[in-house]
C-alpha cells in the first residue's frame, strides 16, 4: 500500500541493511543475492508435512512450465496471461451478496449509498483464502479482504459531507465471505447464500487475549469495525485471520492544540491522516475527542472470522501484538503447537513470530483458543546468516521497565520490539510456509535509504527482496538460519524482471508464487510471477504467469483444494481514473475501473503454476 509514505521507528536499533552488507562482505557472494549453500540450507525437512506431487504432474518433469508473459505484453490496460492459461473476472467491488440490492456498475455519477455498499463486495481486494465444502473443488466460501478505498473512488468527491458519506467508506473497508461454485459458464457468487456477509468499519467486533478487558482498549462495550484489512492468515481449525494494517489513516482531527504522545507518533497517528476526514463527522475517529477513548488501539490487529458461523462476532486476537499487520501464516511446529510469521509493514520495523503456549488441538478441547495464549517474539538478524527470535515479555529487564502490564506491552507492540534490539526492516510484508519447513518474507522496498536513479541501479533497496529462513526446533525454537532468496535488482532487463515484492505464497511443490506492489522496472504493470524455491540468486528460474492493468496491485492468493484453479485480486486498477483504463469493463465504456477477483486457470486442467 502506497500512501503510507512516514517513518515511525524512531530507535537505534541496528538496520538490516548494514547486515546485509556485512554478510554479503563475509561470504565474498557472487552479483545474484545472498545465498547458503543450497545444499544445507534445504536439506531435511523442519515440517511435519512432506512436499507431495502435484497432482497429474510427472516426478521429474520442470517445476515451473509455461510460455511467459513477455515483456512487451504486460504494460496495457487489460490484464496479460500466459498462452497456456485463461482467466476470468469475478466479484468486482459494488457486487452485490443478494438479489434485493443492485449490483453496482461503475458508473462515474452515481456511487453506492451507504446502505447498499453494506450489502455488497467492498473495495481494496486484497488477502484471501477459498474454504472448501468438503474439499470440493467446485464450490466453497471465499473470504476476503477490502483494505482500502479513496474518497473520490467510493464517494466520487474528494472528502465526505455527511455521516452517511463516511459510512458508506466504512461499509466499504474490511472483509467479505462469499460463497461461490464452479458452473459450465465459469465461477460465480451464490446470491442470497447463507454465507454471505459482511464485517466493515461498523461491525460488532470482541476482544480476547490478554488486552481484553483492559483500560487501554476500554470501554468495550458498543466496540466496532476492522479497518485496512491487508494480507491475511487461516487456521487449521478452519476460521479465517484478517490483518489490520495502516489503521492510523482513518484518525485525525481539527484540533489544532491536539499532539501526539509517543506511543501515538510510534504508531504513525497525526492530525492529517491520510485525508480521510472521518474525524469531521464520526467522534469515533476524531483523535482530540473524550467521546470515544483509546478509540486507535482498538485496531491494528489479526482478527479472527468463522467463515461457516454468519451469527460468530468477529474476534480480535491480542496476544498476537498490535501493529501494522501485513499477513500472518500459520504452521504446525513441534508438539503441535501453532505458529504464526507475520510482518509489520512501515520501513524500519520488524519480523515477529507467536507461538501458542500449547498443542492446538487439546488447546481448543479445553475451550482455550491457541491465538489468545502463547509467547510474541521478534526477529533479530545477525551478520553470519544466524538470527534470533527476541521474546517480548516482561522477562526481559528493558520491556519490563518501560510496560507495566502484559496487555500494555501488547498494545504498544512496536515499542517493546524496539527495546529488545530486534533488527530493522525494509517493509516486511506477506510470509508463507513452504512444506519443508522454509519461511518465506516479502520486503517490498525501502526507498527512504537512498533514491535510486539511472546511475545507480542497485542503490541499497530500491526495489526490495525476499528473505528466507529455517527455525530451529520445528518452527518453535529461538534461532534459525536466514539466507537471501531472490534480491529484485538483480532481475531487470530481463524476462525474470522483479520489483516491489509483496504477496508470497509456497506450493506443496516449492513453487514460490510473488506479487508486487510498485512501480515496476521495464515498463512493466504489476505482476505475479512463479519462481523454483528450489533454487536462490542468479539461478532461480522465475516466469512471469499474469500482469494487471495500468496502475494497479496484484494481490491476494488463494486455491482450490485440487490447485488447479488460482484466485488473485486486482486491487485500485488505473488508481481510479476511467481514462487510464476501464477494467474490468470494456474499454472505452466509460466506467470507473474497479477491484476484482481474477480466476486463473491451465488450458489443459493443470496444476496452476507448472
């Protein structure tokens, strides 16, 4: 997400940068990013899960085997797939979830109103995941993510006049769960299905763990809404995990005596915000009001939906710290427990990983949830390929002389990662689980280090990279070993052309599936490419499966139980302007551009990706 442009690690906390370069120097590594030695670094698996062919897919045979989008291809203003695939447009923003609301249709003059936008697919597509019905294939819920959405997109003006403009944006925000099936026309949604709702910036929301209850999210009662739902997470018990990113946006207010206190500013929170006005009419919002207190630590965390229970309240997770959640992905480690890798998307901040306190399963036979119990840790980076997991408790000396409790430490997660020396990040985003055990992490750029120009091409981290690492003692261990998998300025000019990593995925079959987020380099729009896992530096085979349109986001990753059929979003297509592109309308027809889902599929059934 672009317009998230602040800084608000404000610590001396070594950056990941001068590692990086330390280790590079101590390796003596070729041009082509920081590898281990592969052999090592991949072999055994930390997993209890063994990689399994895919189905239909030969021992032996390429990982990744598809004719490319090629460079010429991928810049227009209608999505560019590979010739060995098809795709096809599902739930663009303004659908609706029940034949007694019209669909929205993208006309420029006239937008949803506040009651309808609550009935339909909200705007942002971004992180999903598909819940089959009994790992059918063919029919199932999607539950997905609706971060974030303009005044002049959603209102056709650029700030809001009325309450009712401001909750037609809040209806907007936050998640969808839709059921949808296959037919002989293709995929589409289940009008009027059971399933269908939605939870927005008003929805009833609870807290659990160990900051409910507490004065700094208090009062609870009449506790509403989930904002700038970003990448996500699922359970193995089958719920959904919705992360709240840049929260801070929506907050502000006109009152000029009005300061930020530190635990504030550490969070990004100013009397501008993002320009969404919400403050001027909603006192929930307004940072200088006593009407709603402690209103802003009410977001910034994982949020747990039942897909299957429309009546469940959605859940707020404290235990799993307050920040600006990107993605959690969840792992079974040793002993059963449950772990989750999560990244806290701002330049400068950092890696975590929660591990639940017990086995999950007897966890929830005991009427506990594995979310609301279990020990935060954040990531330190050291010079020789090592890193350590820095726990964030009141066991450390420095935590607990600035935090007087375990649910204030929580809410100012950020702080405590600080005073325990975790190492600096440029925007850790999505993180994804491979079968063997190796954790993937998208760093989508950090363009505050250095500007990059035409001269200086590899300019300390224009374009950003994905690290990897292995834990030690099946995921709940504190140490592991890290290694750089792909570094994005090594790529351009070529068909492996990379920039601005952001959503990741790993297949059963270490296919690393990347999307990106920014300006991309060689004229190209944002993409999602396949890359062999198998592989690091100069000899990953990475092709390009899919583009978008002009001035969009390639977002959001979810499958069928089968893999052969692929979900992806495009998220804000031409920024919103009809005259850069009409997607997904024909063009020239005048509409607004509009997020969408894009089902993606191999002309000949195949597993999406080989």
């Amino acid at each position: 997400m672009e317009h998230d442009e602040g800084i608000s690690n404000p610590s001396n906390n070594r950056p990941f940068e001068d590692v990086l370069n330390e280790y590079a120097s101590r390796r003596q590594l070729l041009r082509g990013g920081l590898t281990l030695a592969a052999g090592s670094f991949l072999a055994g698996p930390l997993s209890a899960t063994a990689a399994v062919p895919a189905p239909g897919r030969k021992i032996g045979s390429r990982l990744i085997d598809f004719q490319p989008v090629t460079l010429a291809e991928g810049n227009g203003p209608v999505p560019a797939i590979s010739p060995d695939y098809d795709y096809q447009v599902l739930i663009p923003w303004g659908t609706s979830l029940t034949n007694n609301v019209t669909d929205y249709s993208g006309d420029p003059l006239v937008r949803p109103t506040a009651e309808e936008q609550a009935q339909q697919v909200g705007i942002g597509h971004d992180g999903m995941w598909f819940f089959p019905f009994r790992r059918s294939s063919n029919r199932g819920l999607l539950a997905i993510n609706h971060e974030y959405g303009t005044n002049g997109t959603v209102l056709g003006k650029a700030d809001p006049e009325t309450l009712a403009d401001v909750m037609t944006s809040q209806h907007a925000h936050g998640i969808s769960v839709l059921e949808i099936r296959k037919t002989g026309r293709g995929w589409e949604l289940v009008k009027d299905s059971m399933y269908n709702r939605r939870v927005h910036g008003r929805t009833p929301v609870e807290f659990s763990g160990p900051v409910a209850g507490s004065e700094l999210i208090g009062p609870e009662a009449g506790a509403m809404g989930t904002l700038n739902n970003c990448a996500n997470g699922y359970t193995p018990w089958g719920t959904y995990l919705t992360c709240e990113e840049n929260f801070n946006g929506y907050f502000g207010t006109s009152d000029s005596s009005w300061t930020p206190s530190d635990e504030q500013a550490r969070y990004g929170l100013s009397a501008g915000g993002f320009g969404y006005s919400w403050h001027v009419f909603d006192e929930r919002f307004d940072l200088a009001s006593d009407s709603h207190p402690n209103e802003e630590n009410r977001f910034g965390w994982i949020v747990e939906v039942d897909p299957f229970n429309p009546e469940a309240m959605p859940l707020k997770r404290t235990a799993m710290g307050r920040f600006k959640h990107e993605g959690v992905a969840l792992v079974e480690g040793r002993g059963g427990r449950v772990v989750g890798y999560m990244g806290d998307d701002e330049r400068f901040d950092y890696i975590y990983k929660f591990v639940s306190a017990g086995n999950w399963r007897f966890m929830r036979a005991q009427g506990v949830s594995p979310l609301d119990n279990g020990t935060l840790y954040a990531a330190k980076f050291n010079d020789d390929g090592t890193g350590e997991w820095l726990e964030l408790s009141l066991r450390n000396p420095a935590i607990a002389a600035r935090f007087s409790s375990e649910a204030e430490m929580l809410t100012y997660t950020r702080i405590a990662a600080d005073l325990a020396g975790a190492t600096p990040m440029d925007r850790p985003e999505w993180t994804s689980v491979g079968a063997d055990g190796t954790v993937y992490c998208t760093l989508t750029n950090n363009s505050r280090r250095e500007e990059a120009d035409a001269a200086n091409p590899q300019a300390p981290n224009p374009d950003g990279h994905i690290i990897r690492w292995r834990d030690s003692n099946r995921h709940i261990g504190r140490s592991f070993t890290w290694e750089i998998f792909l570094l994005s300025s090594d790529t351009h000019g070529t068909e492996r052309s990379v920039a601005s990593p952001d959503g990741i995925w790993v297949d059963p079959d270490n296919r690393v599936f990347i999307q990106t987020d920014g300006a991309q380099k060689d004229g190209l729009n944002d993409q999602l490419l396949i890359a062999n896992g198998n592989q690091s530096g100069d000899d990953i085979e990475i092709s390009r499966l899919f583009t978008g349109v002009t001035g969009c986001e390639v977002t959001g990753i979810a499958v069928t139980p089968n893999r052969r059929t692929l979900f992806v979003n495009l998220q804000h297509p031409g920024n919103g302007d009809p005259s850069v592109t009409n997607f997904p309308a024909a063009q020239g027809s005048g509409t607004i551009p509009r997020d969408c889902t894009v089902v993606i599929t191999r002309k000949d059934g195949g597993v999406v990706g080989s």
